[in-house]
C-alpha cells in the first residue's frame, strides 16, 4: 500500500518510522510512504499557502489554491488515491475505520492541515475527513502518522501473527484483557491462578470475562455501539 503525503513539513516523516513494525514493513516493500512538499506549490515569489481569514479573525487560513495543485500532481502520478484530509472536524479514527482505508488500493493520500484552519473549499478536494480524537494539533502530520501506523499494522504480511490482530483490544469490539508474563509474583502481585492451570477453556472464558468487565468499567460506550458482550 503506497502512502503519499501532503505537508509543509515532510522531514517531520522520518523518525516516527525508523523503528519496528513500520520500518519492517517499509523494508520489505509492503508499504511505501513518499511526501510532497505543499510548499512548492505556493503562490508568488515567497510560495505563500496561508493568508487571513475573509470576515477577520486571529489566525492564518490555508489558501485552497496550492492544496489543490498539490493533490492534482499527486493524482497525476499515482491514480487512484483515497484522498483524506486530516482535521478535527473529521470522522473520528476507529479500529473499523483503519480497516477500510487498509483496503484502499492502491494507497491513500493524506493532507496535513496546518495554521488555524483550511479554506472551506478544500473539503470538496477529498474523499474523506479523518480526526484521530477530540483534541487539537497544530497540523495535520501526527495525525497522518497515526493513520499510517494504525492502517499498516492492519495490512496482510505486516504481523507475524495474526491470531495477536484478532484478540487485541477493538479488534473485537472490546478492550483486552489482562496479560501477565514472568514473574509469578511481582512486588506482592501475583499472577491470577488460573493462567497457570493449563485448563485452556477455562482460561479462554476468564479472558472474554475479564475483557467485558473491563470494558463495561472503562469504556461502556464501546458496549453500546457494539453490543456483542
Ligand atoms: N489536525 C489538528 N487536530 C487534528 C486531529 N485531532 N485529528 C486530525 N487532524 C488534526
């Protein structure tokens, strides 16, 4: 899967892949992450792609003109695209929403926002809005990096393991259950018998307990939109 970004701010693209799972995934070819500098689509001598918002205001708007020649040279090159802005105004990022843009072959392209907000027009640009939460960045880049992470790991090939894609929390609609390794006893906190009875059935019921207990304690509202405990 290609991933193409849109951002003033490509070197921000580096580090955050350099380790781990995305690196291996880079490595092996499984995906591909290219960035394009929105700056060089600015306008005039100083490539300018903000100016201050018609009707007043503090802040500076993103022009739609360099965006829109942005996403038009990416388009070019590679068709196809999933086209997404990343905003908080977006739907919010789910474990559900990660799977279907993990089915956008050939790849997504992903524009950053930056400054205070984007001209109105460049909603019509894209397919889709995307907010990875209920706060506020200052631009859309980490936010493009939480997509990629979170679509990657979701691709075929990418985990060794995909029974660990299954059981985790959201893949099932619920948060995980509790995992213990060595030690027996930590601190005076000993891991729960029954983990060490070898009884699998019995251990399989306490996990899918422990999950919807926990999650009706932390996080009920995933109950309600998916009502499967
Ligand atoms: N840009 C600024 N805040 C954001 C958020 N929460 N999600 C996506 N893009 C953003």
């Amino acid at each position: 899967m290609q991933f193409h970004v849109i951002t003033l701010f490509p070197e921000m693209f580096t580090s955050p892949f350099s380790g781990g799972i995305m690196a291996r995934a880079l490595n092996n070819g499984l995906v591909t992450i290219q960035t394009h500098n929105l700056r060089e689509h600015g306008l005039g001598r100083y490539r300018q792609v903000d100016d201050e918002p018609y009707g007043g205001g503090s802040g500076m708007v993103m022009r739609p003109e360099p965006v829109a020649a942005a996403i038009d040279a990416v388009t070019a090159r590679h068709p196809g695209l999933w086209r997404v802005l990343l905003t908080p105004q977006g739907d919010v990022l789910r474990q559900s929403l990660a799977a279907e843009l993990a089915r956008r072959e050939p790849g997504l392209m992903l524009v950053a926002g930056r400054y205070e907000g984007v001209d109105e027009r460049v909603r019509e640009l894209v397919d889709q809005e995307i907010s990875i939460g209920d706060f506020v960045l200052s631009g859309g880049e980490l936010a493009a990096m939480v997509v990629i992470e979170a679509v990657t790991r979701l691709l075929p090939g990418v985990l060794g393991n995909q029974a660990s894609l299954d059981e985790e929390s959201f893949g099932s609609g619920m948060l995980e259950y509790p995992q213990y390794t060595r030690p027996e006893v930590f601190r005076g906190s000993a891991v729960p018998p029954i983990l060490l009875s070898g009884d699998h059935e019995k251990i399989r019921r306490w996990r899918r307990e422990q999950a919807l207990e926990r999650t009706r304690r932390r996080r009920p509202d995933l109950l309600v939109k998916n009502p499967r405990g």
